[in-house]
C-alpha cells in the first residue's frame, strides 16, 4: 500500500528549501543523516535513503517505541479494555498484598501514559535491580518522590507498565495486538520489538520498522485517527495523546533543549511546531497541523536539538499557503539529489601499501587493557582473501567478518545485516568503519601493526547494551 505521491510544487512545498535542508543537514557537526520523509496534504512530496541505508529496512527507532506503546494503549481504551483513570495496580492484584507506599497505590493508568508517575528522576535501573525478572513490580515497589501527576520525569518503567497493561489486558503482544488495528490498516509491513527476559515487548524502546512506518504513524495522527477515510483511532484519543499533560520545562539538564521544554503528552513531545514521536540520536516522527504535514526523520545524531532546528530553519519555511509554480529546476535537482544520497565512505587503500607480509594473518588485541566501548571485544585477525583483504573480529568468542571491499560500503546481511568501508592509511594503519544497517550505530575499529593494538569507538553508544551480535533486529 504504497502512500499517495506528488510533486513538492503541487502539494505548496518548495523544492529549494528541501535542498537546503539537505545542504546543512549533511555539513552540520553530529549529525549522520540516515533517511528523510516529506508529507503534505497526505501525499509524499520527498523521500530519501542516505546509502547503504535502504528504504525497506527496518530500523531501531529507540523511543518512537513509546509512541506506539501509547497508540495500542488508545486502542484498548476505545475498546474498553483499559481506563485511563484506574490504577496501575488494579492491572496487576497479584502484586496488592506487597505494594503499600500510598503514592505507589495512587499511580494511575493516566500517570504513566504521561511520564507524571511522581518519581523525579529515571527509575530502570532501579526498577531491574528490584525484580530483573518483572520490572513492572521494581517499578511500584519504588515509591514515587512526590504524588503521581504533579512532576515530570523521563522515566521507561513508566511506559514499560503502560506496555504491560496492554500486554495483559488484551493476552497478546503489543505487535500482534496492533497488527490487524493499526499495522495493517496503515500498510506498515514487518516490525520487530525487543523483549525483556520476561518474554514483554520493552514499549519503551526496541521496536525496529521502516522510516515509513513513522511517516504514517504521523500521518494518522494528522488526520485525528482517520486512515483513508476508516476511523483507527478515536478523536478524542489522538487530541488526548498529543496535548500537553505534564510541563518538561527545566525537567532534564541537556543545555539547549527548546524543543524539550515543551510539555508531554500521552508518550508524545510537544514543539515548538507540532508535536512528535522522539526516539534517541534523531529518529523522528515530526507532527505539522499548522502545516498539514509530516515529516519523518531517521539520524545518528549527538546534536538532536541540533537537527530539529535545521527542519525549523529550512523545512518549514519551504511550506507554503498555495502550490508553488516556477520551480521546475529546483524540482528536478531535488529528485536526482535525493536518487543520490549516500553516506561518505571511510577512506583507506584496499590492501596494505606495503609491508602486506606483515599483515597476512596479524593478530590484534585491545590497546590499554581493553576497548572500553565494546567490552566483549578481544581481538581482531587481517588475512587476505580471494575476495579482498578481511578483519575478523573476536567477541565473547564469536566471530564477526568484516570486509571492507574497495571505494565504498560492502554491505553483508549475515551474521547480521553491515556495511563496511574503510582500508589502509599507511603500511602501519587499517581503520575500518562498521555501519550496523539495523540500527543508527557506526563503529570504529582501527589496528596498528607496530605494537598490534585493536582499537573500537562508537560514534553514537547503543543504549541496548555494546553487544556486536545483538544490534540487529530480533527474529
């Protein structure tokens, strides 16, 4: 089910503001673009895949999760499954007898929908270290700091018991309760959601889709819970879930967080334009009404603020009241630029300028005691090949073959699905960047001949832990 499609021009969107936006999009200091998504008036006007990003792969959008948790949760509540003003509790009786902190007992479905649940501050680790195995009841053994609805604390248990609710509630996964409601109805294809060593979908974080399936989640928001003329999700939910319910401001410490400081809603964020799904290092649902837009984002991206500010700068002035004549050149510019995107690849000569003896079959071990980035990691093997030079990673005693190939991304999808690039700066240095395809994350990894040091950065620290194997999306 493929979105409508137009020209930027027909839809009152001009072109060279696009193209701005990709100009300082791609020179702005921390931040790595990975795909964009331009929607007006209900129809795709721009879209583009920084290669060897694709546009049907599934990515890791970190707390875009949330958004959906909270649409499953809007679902329940049409469906008269869950009531916003019960409490947490009553979702879980098994657990009555030992929650007795007054605040805990007050805790309402409506609370935690909000990020209001009363704690002051993050409570995960907490919340595990209570109960690793039931997060859900770490999470009410904390007793809240102050009463439930009066403080706003970023806080995943919060949305982890919301998940939950749901999860109980209606016997199913998240993903299999929202496939036939929203997932479907939407034309959003496969998706993939970590789980906790309970066996629940995180809700919080983890959920792996296509940028598209961001674009539409922000389009059905846009049309106040209509698709194509079929109602999914009540009116009265979307205008709930994408107010302010909860005021941020000065909440968290990040220096310059204007579009932070906003209010929240039902696992929305408010801006200063619209309102938006959030997920860490720059995934984006952005939500336009002023605009009659959408436009989805995918990133790694250190300066979040940063990247919201260029779509402010660039993007919204590039909407228009009327569709925009005259711009046939910038129109044309736009669709070859956006056919053309691709990420810089990693410099390096294929096989070493010299001293290529050397490095048949040399062996590297982490420098200073150990890569403090990815742990698992304890060595690295260079050895030609008949396809090209290899570097083969050790972690936690499994391999990882990487191969660099020549001038650009070599892109494998087993073990997991990477993209390489990278080679020789000198006969004493290899450096070899490691895109893993499924997620926002690059890794560095360098070997020195002289002193046989293995060397690994993370441009952007995956949040679900360094695991190398694990940063893919869950089968």
């Amino acid at each position: 089910m493929t979105l409508p499609q137009s020209t930027p021009g027909a839809q009152g969107v001009d072109a060279s503001g696009v193209l701005a936006f990709l100009d300082a999009v791609e020179t702005a200091p921390g931040i790595e673009p990975h795909s964009l998504m331009v929607l007006r008036h209900g129809h795709l006007v721009a879209a583009g895949w920084w290669a060897p990003y694709t546009p049907e792969r599934r990515h890791l959008l970190y707390s875009v999760s949330k958004s959906f948790t909270a649409t499953a949760a809007g679902l329940a509540v049409d469906e008269g499954l869950v009531r916003l003003d019960d409490p947490v509790l009553s979702y879980f009786p098994e657990l009555d007898a030992e929650i007795t902190d007054p605040r805990s007992r007050a805790l309402r479905v409506r609370h935690v929908a909000a990020m209001a649940s009363g704690h002051t501050g993050e409570t995960l680790d907490r919340a595990r270290a209570l109960d690793p195995g039931n997060p859900v009841r770490g999470f009410l053994l904390l007793p809240p700091d102050q009463d439930p609805g009066t403080v706003f604390a970023y806080n995943q248990p919060a949305t982890y018991a919301l998940a939950a609710i749901v999860q109980r509630v209606t016997g199913q996964s998240l993903t299999a309760y929202l496939r036939p409601r929203l997932l479907d109805p939407l034309g959003i294809g496969d998706v993939a959601w970590l789980r906790d060593r309970s066996g629940r979908e995180l809700g919080f974080s983890g959920l792996h889709a296509p940028t598209d399936a961001l674009a539409r989640l922000g389009l059905l928001h846009l049309n106040r819970g209509e698709w194509r003329g079929r109602r999914l999700l009540s009116e009265q939910w979307v205008a709930e879930a994408t107010r302010e319910h909860i005021a941020t401001a000065g909440a968290m410490d990040d220096g310059d967080r204007q579009d932070w400081d906003l209010g929240y809603g039902f696992q929305f964020w408010r801006s200063r334009h619209g309102y938006r799904a959030d997920g860490a290092y720059g995934q984006f649902a952005l939500v336009l009404p002023e605009h009659d837009a959408v436009v989805a984002l995918t990133a790694a991206a250190a300066d979040t603020q940063g990247l919201l500010r260029l779509v402010w700068d660039h993007l919204l002035p590039a909407f228009r009241p009327a569709p925009v004549a005259g711009r046939e050149d910038a129109e044309a510019a736009l669709a070859e630029r956006l056919d053309r995107l691709a990420l810089p690849a990693a410099p390096g000569k294929p096989a070493p300028p010299e001293r290529a003896d050397a490095w048949s079959g040399a062996a590297f071990t982490p420098g200073d005691g150990g890569c403090a980035d990815v742990p698992g990691l304890t060595g690295a093997v260079v050895a030609p090949g008949p396809e090209g030079w290899t570097v083969t990673l050790t972690e936690a005693g499994r391999p990882l073959e990487l191969r660099p190939g020549s001038g650009g991304w070599s892109v494998t999808e087993t073990p997991l699905p990477l993209a390489v690039s990278g080679g020789w700066s000198d006969g004493d240095r290899l450096a070899v960047d490691v895109v893993f395809l499924e997620t926002p994350h690059r890794l560095r990894v360098t070997c020195t001949l002289s002193d046989g040091a293995l060397g690994a950065r993370w441009d952007t620290t995956p949040l679900h832990g360094p695991s190398l194997h694990r940063l893919r999306a869950p089968s």
